[in-house]
C-alpha cells in the first residue's frame, strides 16, 4: 500500500474496500501485523516523544483517523514556488485554501489520502474483515461493564462473527494478561486502553501472543458502541466536525488531558505545527 509522510510519521493510503481486502490478507497470513489508527493528536505528541514516534513508524498499517490527517497530507504536498522571496506568503496562501475546501470543496483534500477511516467506522471495517477471513476477535480494553455491552452490540451486528472473550483495561501482570488472550485463540486483538498506553501496549507485546495476526489500537471505540459516549450526528462527521461536537458532548477519559485541551491540541496547534513543518522543511513528495 503507498504511503505519505506526515509530520515524520508514515500514513498509509488506504480506502474503505483497501482496507478490509488487506486485513483479510494479514488475517490469513503466518506473521503478526499491527495496525495505528493516527489523528491529528498522534501527530502532535509524536514531535516531541521520540519514542511514540517510533512505535507509529514501528507498526505495519497506519490509517488516516480524521479529517486533520487528510488536511495536512494534501496541504504538505502542495509543491510552492521556488522564489524564496515569495515562498512564505505561498505556504500561507495554501493554508488558507486548502483549510477552507475542507468545507467548500472537500474533494479538493482527497489526494494523496482519498479518505479518512475514523473511530469506530474503521472498527466496524476491521471487523468485517475478521468475519470474513473466519477469525475470531478479543477485546481488551474499558471497563468490564463497557467491554460487555460492546461486545453484545457488535454481536447483535456481526451476527456471524466469531468473539473470542474480552477483559477491561485495567491490571498489573501483563504476562497474566497475555496468557489469558492466548488462550482464547483470537485471529484479531482490538486494545482500547487509550494512547498511548494502547500503542506501546502493543508493540511491546505483540511478539508473545501465539494466535494473534492483527493488534489495532481502538482508542474510545468500546465506548461509544456500549453507549457511554454520543457519536457527533453524520452531516458533522461528513464535514469533519467530530471534533466539536466531542468538545461539548463528550468527557475525556484519557490520562493526556481534558477534552479542552485535546481539541487545542487537535486543530489550532496541529495547525500551527503543519504549516511550521512545510515553513521548514518545504513540500512533502509523494507518489502518483
């Protein structure tokens, strides 16, 4: 699969059917995969933690969760001009544009990443992908009331998807932790213990899980298919606008911050970073 280099962090381009034909392939195969959901905040804390940007460069399948990755992958690879008179006012000049067709003109932001697979939309996908490779799926992650509901509601969805078992998110012995996986043969290893604990969860375990050819790090995901959190209505997930709709609708559970701060992390700041990026390093390459 192509990728695009985004803020030093490697995104794949994937599409909606690309990436189920993939994990279907990855499911069959004899080796392990994991597999990084990257947002805007991704992006951020990845410029100033080495070592989270190198577990994101570590895994094998980066997909692009949220319209601010897309943004900044089409903004970045804009070429500009080679006067470097005129250079800054150009990146500037391009900013602006390319943020105003994210709601203009959308299409214009569909190249090098022709969409974006976010949240729980990419799960579903996933889980498409296991039901139809025939592999059974765990869910490791929230908390024991959450990841029951869940796992319930993705049944009633996935009729024929074959559900492994599920724990909560919350333990001190990561050999226990692994040994109980293990045992139940899962093909697929949904973990969903917020980021970054999720990312290095993985990448520092994979390895020592026998049965286990995908690991995705999930984020929220159980959450919002158990209920506990409201899902922004479509037409602002369409117009990229989830982030707004979390502002005011949706508590932060995570360890990196209040819901305030994660979103001036995801947009203004994230903003500011990509142009200052482009400002520095000058337009991203990427192949037809």
């Amino acid at each position: 699969m192509k990728n695009v280099d985004v803020l030093g962090v490697r995104i794949e381009r994937a599409t909606k059917g690309l990436l189920v034909e993939e994990l279907v392939g990855y499911l069959k195969s004899e080796r392990r995969w994991s597999v990084a959901k990257i947002n805007a905040e991704f992006l951020v804390r990845s410029l100033n933690d080495d070592r989270f940007r190198a577990v994101l460069n570590g895994s094998d399948l980066n997909i692009a969760d949220g319209v601010g990755v897309v943004w900044a992958a089409r903004f970045l690879t804009l070429r500009t001009t080679s006067v470097t008179v005129f250079a800054r006012a150009h990146v500037l000049w391009q900013a602006l544009y390319s943020l105003s067709s994210l709601l203009l003109f959308p299409e214009l932001c569909r190249f090098p990443i022709a969409e974006r697979l976010p949240g729980v939309d990419a799960l579903y996908l996933m889980l498409e992908a296991a039901q139809r490779a025939d592999a059974s799926v765990y869910f490791l992650g929230a908390s024991t009331e959450v990841n029951s509901k869940a796992r319930a509601q993705i049944q009633a969805r996935f009729p024929h998807l074959k559900i492994a078992g599920g724990r909560d998110g919350y333990w001190t012995d990561d050999s226990a932790v692994v040994e109980q996986i293990d045992r139940s043969q899962p093909g697929l290893l949904v973990v969903a213990l917020g980021s970054p604990k999720q990312e290095y969860w993985i990448s520092e375990n994979l390895s020592r899980l026998g049965s286990v050819k995908v690991a995705v790090g999930e984020g929220g995901s159980l959450d919002f298919i158990a209920g506990e959190f409201r899902r922004a209505p479509r037409w602002m997930r369409d117009l990229g606008l989830e982030w707004f709709w979390r502002l005011f609708m949706n508590r932060s559970k995570t360890k990196t911050g209040s819901r305030p701060r994660r979103v001036w992390n995801a947009v203004p700041l994230f903003i500011y970073r990509v142009v200052a990026w482009k400002l520095t390093y000058g337009p991203t390459r990427v192949e037809p």
